[in-house]
C-alpha cells in the first residue's frame, strides 16, 4: 500500500483516463459489432430500424470517449466527498487531497474490472448486446434478470468481485494513511464510503421506480 499511496496524483489519474478511452476504443472496435445488434433487436424492430440505430451508434460514438473520463472523475470524487465528510465529522484531521489520493488509488480495481472483461468476452464471445454486460464474478449473472424488479438491478449489480475488492484496496489505504487498525479502517469504510453507495442505490431505485 506504501507504493500505490505515494505514487503521483497527476500520473495516476492519467494512466487511469488513458486505460479508460483504451477500454472504450476496444469494446467499439472489437465487440460491438453490426451481427450483435441484429441478434438484439432482430425479433423486435425492422431491418431499417435496426440499421439507422447502428448508424447512428457509429456516428456518436466519440460522445462514448468523452463520457467516459468524466465517469471516472465522478465516480472518485464521490468517494472522495464520503471520506472527507465523514473523517470531518468524526474530528480526524485529514485534507481533501489526501481522501482524493486514496479514492483515485482505489480506483485501479476498475481496471482489473475491464480487463477481464476483454478476456473474458474474448473466450466467451458475446451473441447478444446484453452478454456484453454480462459479469461471471458478479451476482446478477447467476439470477433472472427478467424476474427481478427492474429498481432492484441496481443494488444486486453492485454484488461483484470487483467492488469487493474495491473496499478492500480502500480499506488498506484508510489503515495506512490514518493509522487505523483493520476493523477501524473497515468501520470507517462502511460508514462512508459504503452510506454513500447505499443512498446513491437508493436514488437510482427511486429514479426507476
């Protein structure tokens, strides 16, 4: 944790930014292709139909480049707004830049995340646009989509390997930074970081409700 703690800021969220447009440039050069969308929508839309969505898929797609890095930006300022709000409230001296170094650290478990995604669909080529959503590390994989309440997918999505890993990265960077023990940084963890996700769950359930 002393390496990926001290590494610099501005190099890691570079490196992040420059996986994250690789991993979109893949996904649109080498999975998403013309045969995935008429399997899709075959049964359900016209040949017409079919064909202005995938031209119009093509010609937005640098929306997808540019996108993408502000997703990531969000994503650790989030976390980063849960970990500095909550050591505030509990008297831990502590700057944003510092919360702001561990969730951007923490965020390379995400890269791990694309990573099998591309070996994974690699092995296991996608027939549909759904199997490329498809996570065999994650819960909903092994459920019925169909039979669950659609404001319910959210929260069970959130159910992977990944996120798990995820907090256990965070988890390792709190007891570094702050000194805490194990149980204190997995406390302070769940009562940050992980209040956040479950309001956010929260938004999105009520959103699609």
């Amino acid at each position: 944790m002393i390496w990926l703690y001290n590494q610099s800021k501005h190099q890691w969220l570079l490196f992040l930014v420059a996986v994250t447009l690789f991993f979109v440039w893949y996904q649109q050069t080498y999975f998403i292709s013309d045969t995935l969308y008429y399997n899709t929508y075959g049964d359900q839309l016209s040949i017409e139909t079919i064909d202005s969505m995938i031209g119009n898929t093509k010609k937005y797609a640098w929306l997808g480049y540019i996108s993408a890095p502000f997703v990531l930006i969000i994503r650790i300022t989030f976390t980063t707004l849960c970990l500095y709000t909550t050591l505030f409230f509990k008297n831990v001296e502590s700057k944003f830049s510092s919360c702001f170094n561990i969730a951007l650290k923490a965020d390379v478990s995400f890269v791990f995340l694309g990573l099998f995604n591309i070996l994974y669909h690699l092995a296991v080529p996608a027939e549909s646009l759904m199997d490329l959503a498809g996570n065999p590390l994650s819960l909903i994989y092994y459920l019925d989509v169909e039979s669950i309440p659609r404001y319910l997918l959210y929260p069970i999505g959130l159910i992977n390997l990944f996120e798990f890993f995820y907090w256990g990265l965070l988890i390792s960077l709190i007891k570094y930074r702050y000194k805490f023990s194990v149980s204190e940084s997995f406390k302070f963890v769940l009562s940050s970081y992980g209040v956040g996700l479950l309001l956010l769950a929260m938004v999105f359930t009520l959103i699609i409700m």
